[in-house]
C-alpha cells in the first residue's frame, strides 16, 4: 500500500494530504522514505560521543524525532522537509541522552564552571575572552584549562539545539521551533524568542573566527568534526574543543540575555 502511495502521488500531494488527514498510512510511508535520514544523523552525533554510546540506540532515540517532525512539518512554509527534520531528529537524539543522564556528574560541573567562568571574564572585558584569560578567571593554567576542555568536550552533550531557551525552561528555541509559526504564543512570548534569536546571531557573530568557522561547517555545511579538521587543518580533537567553546559561549550570553528577561 505504500508503495502505491508513492508511485501515484508526488510528495508534496502527500504532504497535502496528511496534513488534512493525518494518514496513517502516508505517515508510515514517509517514515520508510526517510529513515536513512534518521540513520545519518545518528552517525554524526555518534562521531562526536564516546564508543560506549550505542549507535542503534541513537538510531531509536532520532526515529521519534522523525515521527515528530513529521507530524509537524508544515508544507506551505518555503522550507524542505529534510532540513526540518534534521533538527529535530537530533534534537530527539540529545533528548533522550539527557534523559538518561549519562553524562558524569564531574563532567557536567566542569561544563558549568566554564559556562559561568566565560560569562564573568566577558562581562568585565566587553568582548570574546581568551582562553588564557577564561582559564585565569577559574585558577587553571593554560595546559589544565586545555585538558579540562578535552575532558569536557568529549563527553558533554552541547548542541546549537541546546542554547536557545526562553524565560520558561520548558520552551525552548531551536533552529526547528524558530520555522514553525509562532501563532500559538501570546504577543509577548513571541517578543522573547525573537530577542533570543537575535542575540544569538550577533553573538555568532562575535565569536572567535576559527570557533564560528566550526559552526558553520558543522551545523549549515554538514561537515563532520574530522571533516572540519582537514578543512581547517587541525586535529579532530582540537575541533571538537573549538566546538565546545563556541556553544559554552553562546550559552553564556543566553544566561546574561535570561537574567535581564526574569
């Protein structure tokens, strides 16, 4: 039945058509479509975990970020359903993770402290610290501040999907969220995601060259982390802490942006 879905209508007829009735059918149909999307994104974020991380069952967690996606995929926006679905399937995958709490607890302290150590140091400079001057503000050296970063950026769960939050811990700013319409928000929920949003393009923008180099590559170029590092010519290692710092950053300045908001 499937099948024959799909040799007698175009995609965007079934999406159509879902999105009036909700098809079991068409929704099973475009699950088996895109599971090899699911698969990819899977392995992405695989590459970037510890080998005790289980790549089938991140390919579990991201089939409810399909599901998910398609079920809310709106096919009059200008927007392709692969791109949508993207976001979501990983953000289901980072869901989960973190449901699971399998992060050690040292590890997420660690991420803490440098989260809050590079909120205070840019405060008082007014502009993107150093790591030298990060590590200065926690008591480290350069080479403990250097392995406190490796320790943490090979384990932490840190994703574009994880910055964007509003005053309410529950709602939550993504790359996927901000796509949807916002008409279901009250006129000053919508006011605060668009602050946020805005403070994290400018603070995009003020990152360190190499540290937004890896974003973009990473989250708009598709790039893997050992992709990146050939590109930009360090270790995958050294990526994956450029990686870090850059979210740890963004997350700071949605703390600050937080802050004046509640």
């Amino acid at each position: 039945m499937n099948n024959t879905l799909l040799e007698h209508h175009s995609e965007e007829e079934l999406w159509v058509s879902y999105k009036k009735k909700k098809d079991p059918l068409i929704r099973e149909s475009f699950i088996k479509q895109y599971a090899p999307l699911v698969k990819y994104v899977a392995g992405k974020v695989a590459a970037t975990m510890p080998h005790s991380v289980d790549f089938d069952d991140l390919v579990g967690f991201g089939v409810f970020g399909l599901i998910d996606a398609i079920d809310k995929f709106d096919p009059d926006k200008n927007v392709k359903f692969k791109t949508y679905a993207v976001t979501r399937i990983r953000g289901a995958i980072f869901d989960e993770l973190r449901s699971i709490d399998w992060v050690p607890r040292s590890v997420r302290q660690k991420s803490k402290e440098i989260e809050e150590a590079i909120v205070e140091t840019e405060a008082k400079l007014g502009r993107p610290a150093t790591d030298s001057e990060i590590a200065g503000s926690m008591g480290l050296t350069d080479s403990e501040f250097a392995k406190t970063m490796l320790k943490v950026s090979g384990t932490s769960i840190l994703s574009l999907s994880d910055v964007w939050y509003t005053a309410d811990d529950s709602d939550k700013v993504s790359i996927g969220d901000s796509i949807e319409s916002p008409s279901s928000l009250n006129p000053d929920a919508i006011i605060e995601r668009e602050e946020i949003k805005r403070v994290i393009v400018q603070s995009i923008q003020e990152l360190p060259d190499k540290e937004k180099k890896v974003l973009v590559l990473y989250y708009y170029e598709d790039l893997t982390l050992k992709e990146i590092g050939k590109v930009l010519e360090v270790t995958e290692s050294r990526i994956s802490q450029l990686h870090t710092k850059a979210i740890l950053r963004l997350r700071a300045k949605l703390t600050n942006v937080r802050r004046g908001i509640t």
